[in-house]
C-alpha cells in the first residue's frame, strides 16, 4: 500500500507545460493547475530552448516555490533561428548569437569555409544536432540576409522572423504582367458609370505610389454637391481563387516600413494598373452622394465606375491651399474640408474618440541612415480624407445591412469591430492619472475619456496617457458577426477604401458586388460575377485578416524602433527630458521626449536613492528619504548605450530633485 501511495505521488510530480528559459539560463515551465510556475534551475534545462514543449519533473521545495527539472523535451518550438555569426578565436566554431536565446549556436568551421560569410552577418540558422557532451547546439546557416544593423538586412531579417513574405515568385510577377498586358484591350465601360468629365484628385503621403482612393466633386445647383469616393477596383483584375489572389491572402495586408512598402500585391499591379494615377483613365468601385450646405445625404449610389484622376496632391500641399485659400482646386478643395468639419463635429457628437495621431518619421541619407527625425502630425488635409473614408465605409456597410431587398437585413458581410474596453484596464488607467491630477467618470466613459484627451494637448505626459487610453481599449477586428464599433460609435462599418493594401477591402468590393447585381439586377459583366460562400468561409477570412494585420503592426514597430535606436546612438553621452511609463522589478521605463521612444534606466545604478517598486505597481519609493515616482512624472536623464540588435536604449538617472 506505501508503495502504491509513493508511486501515485510521483506520478503526480510529472507533467508538460511551455519553457520559458531567461537570459542567463535558468527556467520556468508554466502548468496548468499550479498557481506558480516551475521553476527550473540551470543545470537541470536539458537542452531545451525558449518556448519548447517539455516534459518535466517537479516537487514543492520550503512549501514556498515548486523547483524541477526537464526530463525530455516533446517538441521544440523552432529549429529555426536569426542571429549574429562572431568568428571564434580558436577557428574551430562560428558562433551565431541570438537575443532570445540563453545558448549560442555553434557552426562547424568547415561548413562556414564553403560559403562566403562575413563576421558580423545577421544570418538564418538551423540547429541539426546538440549532441549530450556539448553545452551548445550545432547548427548550420540556411540564409545570409548581410551585415548586422544596415537597413535592408534588419528589413528581411525581421521579415523572415515573423514569417512574412517579402519576394514574388515569377509566376506571380508573370500572371501579374498578363493581368497588365490584358487590362489594356479589355476595358468593358458598358456597366460603368462614367465619371472622367468630373474634377477628380488624389491626397496621398508624399512618397506614395499605391493610391487607393480618389475623390471626385461638382456643385449640382446652390445648395447641393455631388461627391465621389473612387476605390481602386482591384478585385475587377484578381479573380478569387487566382494564384495571384491566394497569395494576396496569405499576405493580407502590405507593409509600411520607414520608407520601404512590402506590397500585398506585385509592384505592376499595386504601383501602376490598380493605383489612381493622374491622367490615366482607371477602373474603380465608388460611393457617390448628394450632400448639402448643411452636410445632409440626400441620396447616395454604389457602383462600379471609370475615372480619370486631374492631379495627385500631397496632404503637405493641399494642408497648404487649405491655409492660404489659394492653389489648384481651391474651391473644390476647400469644400471638402468644410464638409469634412460637419462629418467630425456629428461624430464626436455620437460619443466618438478623437485621438490626434502623431507619428514618428525619418529623413534618410543615401544609405538610408537616420540623419533627422520629426514628428508628423494629422492636418486638416489628412482629416479630409480620414473622415470622407470613415463615411464611406460606413454608408457601405449600412447600405448592404439594412438597405438592400429581399428582407435580407442580417446580411453576410465583412465588418470591421470594435467591442467595449476592458474594465479592468479603465479602472487601471483611472488609478494610474489620478496622482496626475486627472479624473475619469466609469459612468460617462466616453464623454469623460475625450475629455481627459482635450486636457492632456499639449503636455509632457499626453503621449503616455494616450498610448494608456488605446491599450485599455479593445482591439478592432474584421468579422461576419457585426457588434458596431465602440471607438467610432458606428453601428455599422466596414474596410473597404483600401483594396491595394488590405485583402479585408477586396472581400468587401466582391460582396457589395455580389449584392449590386443579385438584388438590383444591374447589368451583370460575365466575367465578374460572384457566387457567395458560407459564413464560416468569411469569418475564417475575417480571422486570419485580423491575425495578419497584428502581426504587420508588430513588425512596423520593431523596425520603427530599430530606426530609433540607430538614429538615438548618436547622442550618447547627451542628457534629455523624460516621462516615466512603466516600472519592472529592476527597471523603469522612460519616454524620451524629443525622440518620442523609450529608454530604460535600472533601479540599481539610481545613487540618489535605492528604490524599490510600490505594491501598486505604478510607483517607485526611495528606501531613506522616501521620494515616490509615479508614471508620468517627469525626469531628466543620460543616454548612455543604444543597443541596435537589442532594440534597447540604455539610460542614466540624473539627480531629479529639483526638477
């Protein structure tokens, strides 16, 4: 019977769970049904590696924390790993070094002598073997993206880490190039509304060469306007199922990097046939509408249309006829930006929110080094389009909802969502900006959230309290179940303006097609028409867009913030005003004002004081004279390292009590 019992009990030491090793080799494994992790000492690892699926043995040690080993490892995460190749002294090795992991991968030196690489290369590694006797794994270099820390290599490095395709093959390239060759002899103009005699203009950022949109404008009589909102028809010239269109999916989005576009579609396509080019005539999907002095609709048509564009503007050169009331289309222009001020006003009177968005650019040399940095903030020009875009998406998504026949109100469509916050995260922003010296009502949640944005203009801690705002915010998503969209105050709203950049928006122009020519009997091209799939075929779409459209913002922020770390390196040793945004165990996080990027000073390398992190999580205290820190406050502090393969910025406390 003891005997059973001792076996029973060891059977019950055993389980699985994810490893999650830290940089200086010891572990934890995460169990479900303990309410602490495992902790695993470094010996007793077993050559597992970051994220690796693993069996392990464990026992409570003082009855405090759970300590084991890692028996075996049932199956790794990934054999796959980015590095930087060093060249060991002895020549026996290379070694590549990778950030995530706590042990470097080690090359055969004569599988390095068959291939040219340079020390210092950032390179894709494959373990093939770690061997019982050895302390590190044996790999060898499948790709060589070049040296460490240049644009291009952290470009496809970064790329290639997160899985994200940055090359054509040349089927693709050519399927595209008859799809160019072929558009030229078959424009069908039949079942288009012809739109070219209209005065029709592009606003765009200046260096861009995908235009997705187009807007159109001519006064009907005294009190009324006709207004176009042109979409590129882009899914006139991808068929689904196409090998073109299956790889627009897999992509889903395109790739903003600091002047580097990653297109969803080839270049051919996304870059000339599809974008609204000035004094071309091009194909597109529009919205049409009436609208008067007071910015009412009086009626509204959605179709496919054919238009010729008079001029590409830059947001900088129409914020700039805006100011002085003068320039090519003033009159046109101007009416736009005055209709565009109604559509704002009526939104934010719906309990909208009305966040400034401010972004973070580089001017760069002929290497595409960092030389300047400025901050580029939305301007009326950029609200015209951003609001004209919003009412477009809107009137579709409504139109194909509740206006179509056929008592079909619950139709299937693509929406784009955006569900209540997490009230949690409200009451932790509420704590968080009280010490501040602001309030927020739980009660008028919205009134009071652009209220505290209205207080905050303007003020050192406004970047961090809104960065707060948007993650206490849920994430929007795409979606056939429509919930509305809480940060808009739509009920109904879609992603349909950008079919160049967004697969999301080519569903949407294939479904709002299907309807058009089913429910209203247009005249119907044969070669465009579209048979309907089943809900879960759109919400498996509407998923996987979503998922691919996180992980491009993930990548647009880990290059942004190697742009940063290159172009802050310069500056080492200069001191600079901070705001503080978070606090750890052992570090605090600061806000570099005039870089709008994030540095880190340790807690240890604080003279003044030795600190230690409040209970709350949001506050440090000094051990002797008691000085508190809260997030927001505002510091002074060194740039002392810029870690370009860390991605990390490395700061200095200076005495902050007179500030």
């Amino acid at each position: 019977m003891k005997k059973e019992r001792k076996i029973k009990k060891k059977h019950h030491n055993l389980s699985t769970g994810f490893i999650n090793i830290t940089n200086h080799g010891y572990a934890f494994v995460h169990i479900n049904g303990l309410k602490k992790d495992v902790f695993i000492p470094k010996n007793k690892t077993n050559r597992a590696l970051e994220g690796d699926l693993v069996k392990v043995r464990f026992y409570s040690k003082k009855g405090i924390k759970m300590e084991g080993e890692v028996l075996k490892i049932i199956k790794r995460k990934t054999k796959k790993f980015i590095g930087i190749l060093k060249f060991n002294v002895k020549n026996e090795y290379g070694i590549v070094y990778n950030t995530n992991l706590h042990v470097d991968i080690l090359i055969p030196i004569q599988k390095l002598e068959k291939c040219h690489h340079n020390d210092n290369d950032k390179v894709l590694v494959q373990i093939i073997s770690w061997p019982k006797k050895f302390k590190n794994p044996l790999g060898k270099i499948i790709k060589v993206f070049g040296s460490s820390g240049e644009y291009k290599t952290e470009i496809y490095s970064l790329l290639e880490e997160y899985g994200m395709s940055y090359k054509f093959s040349k089927n693709l390239e050519n399927e595209a190039k008859k799809i160019f060759n072929k558009s030229i002899l078959d424009l069908d103009l039949n079942f288009r509304r012809d739109m070219r005699n209209v005065n029709t203009f592009t606003i765009d950022p200046l260096n861009a060469k995908d235009f997705d949109d187009a807007l159109s404008i001519r006064k009907l009589n005294y009190d009324t306007w006709e207004i176009g909102v042109h979409i590129s028809d882009v899914s006139h010239y991808i068929k689904e199922g196409s090998s073109l269109d299956k790889e627009a999916y897999l992509r889903a989005t395109s790739v903003y990097l600091v002047e580097e576009v990653i297109p969803m579609l080839p270049k051919i396509l996304s870059n000339n046939l599809c974008s609204l080019q000035p004094k071309k005539d091009k194909l597109s999907f529009s919205y049409i509408f009436n609208i008067n002095s007071q910015g009412k609709i009086l009626k509204d048509w959605f179709g496919k249309t054919i238009i010729r564009s008079d001029k590409k503007f830059s947001y900088n050169e129409v914020q700039s006829i805006i100011d002085q009331k003068k320039g090519d289309y003033y009159e046109d222009i101007y009416t736009l930006f005055l209709f565009s001020k109604i559509l704002i006003k009526n939104r934010l009177k719906n309990g909208a929110f009305f966040i400034e968005k401010v972004e973070v650019k580089f001017h760069l040399d002929e290497k595409n080094n960092p030389i300047s940095l400025y901050l580029e903030k939305n301007n009326d020009a950029h609200r015209l389009i951003e609001e004209l875009m919003l009412l477009t998406n809107r009137k579709i998504s409504e139109f194909v909802s509740l206006n179509l026949d056929g008592g079909l109100s619950k139709k299937l469509y693509i929406y784009r969502v955006h569900d209540v916050p997490d009230f949690q995260k409200i009451f932790f922003l509420k704590k968080i900006i009280e010490p501040l010296g602001y309030f927020l009502d739980i009660k008028n949640l919205k009134t009071s959230i652009n209220h505290l944005l209205k207080q905050i203009k303007g003020k050192p801690e406004q970047n961090m309290i809104e960065n707060l705002v948007l993650r206490s915010m849920s994430k929007a998503k795409y979606s056939t179940n429509n919930i509305g969209h809480y940060g808009l105050s739509f009920i109904y709203y879609t992603h349909f303006t950008s079919p160049i950049r967004r697969y999301s928006d080519i569903i949407a122009h294939r479904l709002l097609y299907h309807y058009l020519t089913v429910n209203k009997n247009e005249i119907k091209n044969k070669n465009e028409e579209y048979k309907l799939k089943t809900i879960e075929f759109y919400e498996k779409q509407s998923h996987y867009c979503s998922y691919k459209e996180r992980l491009a913002i993930d990548v647009e922020r880990e290059f942004l913030k190697y742009m940063q770390v290159k172009y802050i390196k310069k500056f080492i040793g200069e001191e600079f005003y901070g705001i503080i945004t978070g606090f750890t165990d052992w570090s605090i996080y600061i806000d570099l004002l005039l870089f709008q990027t994030e540095g880190m000073v340790r807690l240890r390398d604080i003279k003044e004081d030795f600190y230690v992190l409040n209970p709350n999580n949001y506050s440090i205290i000094g051990k002797k004279k008691r000085k508190i820190y809260h997030l927001g406050d505002k510091v002074k502090v060194k740039l002392i390292d810029a870690n370009i393969e860390k991605k990390q910025i490395i700061l200095d406390w200076i005495d902050n009590i007179n500030i």
